[in-house]
C-alpha cells in the first residue's frame, strides 16, 4: 500500500525548547515521537541544536565551513555575472555603451558602470536619448496614479503611491514620464497679496498658538471658509479639520457665509462634540456669534481665535483650503449648489481614506489612526 504523504508541519521556537527539556528530563525519545507525532529526525535535530547553540535557526547552527562555502558561492555568482559582462566590453566608450544598452534587462546598471569602468552619470546622459529599459516600464501607473489624485499629486506623491504598489522608482525617471505624458500638477507657486480689511476685535486671545502637532492627544478643531463660483454666483464651503491627524471631520456648503453655515458642519461631525476640547479659527463673525458661543458652552469646548490680521494663526486650515483650491476647484465649473456638494462629499472622502499626505509620513488620514501613537511636529 502506498503511505499516505505527511503534511508539512511547522513548530515555534517554544514548542522546540519544550520537547527537548522533556527528552534532558528522562521522557524517552520513542515515546516523544509517538505522543507528539514527531519524526526522529527532526527530533534529534532540534536536540543537537540546542547543546551546540541554544538556538533553533538553521544559519545560528551553521559550521565555519558551511558559512564559508555560502559566501563562496555568492562571491561566484557575482563573478560570472561580472566576467560575463568583460567579455562583451571594448576599450572605447561607444562600444562599452552599446554593450551597457544590451545587458540592461540583464543586470543592475550600477553593476555595468562598474564592470565596464564608466561612470553612471555618463550611462545616464547616453541613454537619455534613447529610451532604455525603463522608460516604457509604469507608464500606466503613473498615468492612473496621477489622474487619481485630481491631477494634483506630483514626483514625490507619486513615488509613494508606486512604493505601496510595490514598484520601486525614482522621482527623475518618473519626472522623465511626466514631461514625456505633458503631466503637469495643478500646483503652481505661492502668490500672497497682502489687504487691508476690517477685523473682529474680540477679546478671546488666541489659545493655540501654531501648536500644530500631528499625533497630539488633545482633540482640537480648526476651521475656516471659502468661496467657490457656482454658476456666475458665489457659494461657500465650510471645512472642519481634526488637528491631531488632519483629517476632514466635517463639511458644509451653502450660498450664504453665515454662522449657520458653521454650525451645519458641526451638527454632521461623527463623533460627540463634548469629546473636543479647542475650536480654533479666524476672527470672521461667523465665528464669533452667540449662535456658536451657546454650542461651545453647553459642550464646554474652549474658544481660540487668531491674532488680528495674521493668516499664520491659522496655517494648517489655510494650507488645507490651498490644497481644495488647487486639487479640487481648479479647472472645474460647477452648476448648482447639489452638484458641488456632491463633488466635494466625493473628494472628502479620497482625502481622508486615499490622500497621501506628506505631514503624516505619506499615509492618509484614516489609515494613520491605526498606527501607534507618535508624537511629531510638522
């Protein structure tokens, strides 16, 4: 009859060490096989390992001699991948760059620099004008990465996003693709025109401070408002941003920049309002009313206002609204009131569950609540 074939068993560290303080104490090596469905083999391995290293790994318990022939066998492989390369090479630098253009879907270009004596610089400049190996490989990605983020995601957000997906790349060859695909992120530079308006000068001082920190354990809000054109008519967009992980707590959106604007952002926030401790924000009056001040008092949230005139107070909600600006209204036209919250209901949640954001160690929002806890300034 044919035995039927065991299956592939694998036994902890733990399980190891017991078995052979069982066997040190007197239990017989049969009865060890028999009661624990062992093979006498593996048995007798796991005791030898444990009087010659104490450790159960296979490299802990290797001799000089095998450890010796391993790197023996590494240091042959490298050297006929090396001297397969030297066979191919000339004395003249345009024939040791025809043979580097042909092994590039062979070995590392790193490894052909330094077999052929050229430096990578120079490979680089060769064959940027012709499209080695590379250029053809991810454009696809990129492309859908790219398109993804609203158009906004430049080489770093990209590099990222490719890293998760396992694709391992620099940001010049994707730079490379970019210029080659006429991909251009929407962000453009910084233009601050500095005005002169009127402010609220209330007394409530400002409580925060630019204590931006990712990761604090105090649940702080910060808000602010915009304009978006809709339909040859302004609307407005309310955000309420978590400072702790810079995550989109709530929104709203209305034709008119009143307190009940704000307070319709805070009625949709998913969690209790008594679990907040600071609501930081600009001196706009739709800030500071009775309407918000009897919300705050009943839930004993305390107040925090910006210095008057000093958008700086408030960087991480401008910074925020920079990025909605450029990522989401740039380029769009929007015809009703529905239709643009609808839009922003639908990037809300890419920026919280999808965004890569470079505060939070290129993670989203929602995915960096579930790491450990960390303590950085941003």
């Amino acid at each position: 009859m044919n035995q039927q074939k065991r299956s592939k068993r694998t036994f902890s560290a733990d399980f190891k060490s017991q078995m052979v303080k069982l066997y040190l104490q007197g239990k017989s090596r049969s009865d060890l096989v028999k009661e624990y469905d062992l093979t006498p083999s593996a048995l007798d391995r796991w005791i030898y390992q444990s009087s010659q290293s104490g450790s159960f790994k296979s490299k802990d318990n290797r001799t000089p001699e095998q450890n010796e022939l391993i790197a023996l066998r590494k240091e042959l492989k490298q050297l006929r991948m090396e001297n397969d390369i030297l066979k191919q090479a000339g004395t003249d630098n345009g024939t040791k760059i025809k043979i580097l253009k042909n092994n590039l879907h062979r070995y590392p270009i790193a490894v052909l620099c330094r077999c052929l004596g050229i430096s990578r610089h120079y490979a680089y400049y060769q064959c940027k004008a012709t499209k080695y190996k590379s250029i053809s490989y991810y454009v696809e990605e990129i492309l859908t990465i790219f398109n993804r983020s609203y158009q906004s995601y430049g080489t770093r957000r990209i590099r990222f996003a490719l890293r998760q997906s396992g694709i391992c790349v620099s940001r010049r060859y994707i730079a490379r693709v970019m210029k080659s695909l006429s991909l251009t992120s929407k962000y453009t530079v910084k233009r601050y025109r500095a005005r002169q308006t009127a402010s609220n000068s209330a007394a409530i001082a400002n409580q925060l401070q630019r204590q931006f920190d990712v990761g604090t354990e105090r649940q702080i809000i910060v808000a602010d408002l915009t304009y978006i054109r809709v339909n040859q008519c302004l609307n407005y967009l309310c955000v309420l941003l978590n400072l702790s992980n810079r995550q989109i707590a709530s929104y709203s959106v209305g034709q008119h920049k009143t307190a009940g604007l704000v307070m319709s952002a805070l009625s949709r926030i998913k969690q209790p309002l008594s679990s907040f401790n600071l609501f930081h924000s600009d001196r706009g009056k739709e800030f500071d009313n009775q309407l918000l001040d009897e919300c705050f008092n009943t839930f004993n949230i305390q107040r925090s206002l910006s210095k008057k005139g000093c958008p700086y107070d408030n960087a991480v909600a401008e910074a925020t609204f920079k990025t909605i600006k450029t990522e989401f209204v740039k380029g769009k036209k929007f015809v009703t009131t529905e239709e643009l919250r609808q839009s922003f209901a639908a990037y809300a949640y890419w920026y919280n569950h999808k965004r890569l954001h470079s505060s939070l160690g290129y993670l989203p929002p929602i995915e960096f609540n579930k790491q450990p806890p960390l303590n950085f300034v941003v």
